[in-house]
C-alpha cells in the first residue's frame, strides 16, 4: 500500500512539474492570450467545437474497426467457402476414381479370370506372389446355358483377417460378377495374427455362341 502512496505521489509530482513547464513556454503563453481575447459564447462554441471533434474521431475510430472486424469476416466467410469447394472437389475426385476403377475392371471382363482376380487383389495390398489361382473349371450346372459358371480356388498366403475381408468384399462388389462359394481359414496358431485363406468362387461370363 505504502509503495502504491509512493507512485501516486511521484505521478503527481511529475504531471505537476510538466503542466509548470508547458505554461512557461512561449507557444503556450501565445495560444493562453488568445483564448482569454474570445468572449463567453465564443470560448463555449470552441468548446463544443473540440467535443464535437473528439466524440468524430472516436466515431472514427469504431468505424474503422467495425470495418476491419466486417473484412476480417468476410475473408473467412470466403475461405470457408473455399474450403467447401475443395472438399466437394475431393469427393468428386474420388467418385470419379471409383468410375475409372470400375470402368478399368469392365474394361478387363472379356480377359482370363485370373488376371482379374490378381488386379482385385492388388487392390487391398495383397502381393502376387502371395497368390494362388486354380485353373478355371466349367461348372456342370452351366452346360448349354447363356452364361458360363467357372469355378476356380483363390489361397492366399501369409495375409491378415483384414486382406481376407476386404478381398472377399472387392471380390462380391467389383465389376465382374463373381459369387464367393466357400471361405477356409488356417491361423497356423500364428502370434503375429497371419494366416493362410483359401477362396471358391463362381465367375460368370457370357458363354462363346
């Protein structure tokens, strides 16, 4: 308390002996006489005259703040919208990915089965060398038909439970039909969580006229 005393005393001091000193200049002395020449009414206009002045230059003041803060707004308004752009461009890119994707798989459906399933596989990170694809067999059922049923057998080695789901997915969901006939799975007791799987399909395609 005593050292706050102590500051307000020397603040005082100080605007005490810088008040002495502008009174003894002479541009002081200049402007004092000729405030003290105005009359009453005159001294009151220049008095409302400089408040008036003051309360403009605060107008001013919040004017151009309110117009930073409205700038400032509108470039993140712009920018959101920017971003909403982008985004919607991202999720037409990969729209347009999945079509190209789909349009390259029905580009290959007149191709071996088994460079298609080796592409499905590609997909979920599954290395060629880690497949195996059966020769393709005719299935009885589909003697004499318009579509031709072929039966083939998929294993896949040293894969994770995910590689199998999502192989089995791509395989159901692609561009080809293909129908997952039955799914085996051997763990080898595995710490590591890889296992062995072996896949039997349907593939159906157009049979030759």
């Amino acid at each position: 308390m005593e050292a706050v005393m102590q500051s307000k005393a020397a603040l005082s001091r100080w605007l005490s002996n810088a008040g002495d000193y502008i009174s003894e200049q002479a541009w002081f002395q200049q402007i004092k006489s000729k405030w003290d020449e105005f009359d009453q009414q005159s001294k009151t206009y220049l008095r409302l005259g400089f408040i008036a002045g003051v309360v403009l230059l605060v107008v001013a003041i919040v004017m151009s703040s309110m117009a930073g803060v409205y700038r400032l707004k509108k470039e993140l308004r712009t920018k959101s919208d920017l971003l909403r752009v982008i985004e919607s461009a991202n999720d037409e890119l990969k729209r347009l990915q999945g079509v190209t994707s789909r349009a390259a798989g029905a580009a290959a459906a007149q191709g071996p089965w088994s460079a298609y399933l080796e592409s499905t596989a590609g997909n979920y990170q599954i290395d060629k060398s880690a497949l195996t694809i059966s020769p393709e067999k005719p299935a009885p059922s589909s003697s004499g038909s318009e579509v031709k049923e072929s039966l083939l057998d998929i294993t896949l080695k040293h894969v994770n439970i995910r590689q199998v789901i999502l192989f089995a997915f791509g395989l159901e969901s692609g561009p080809r039909p293909v129908k997952l006939r039955n799914l085996q799975i051997d763990t080898k007791n595995d710490p590591s969580g890889y296992m062995d799987a072996t896949f039997s399909i349907s593939a159906f395609s157009l049979a030759n006229k």
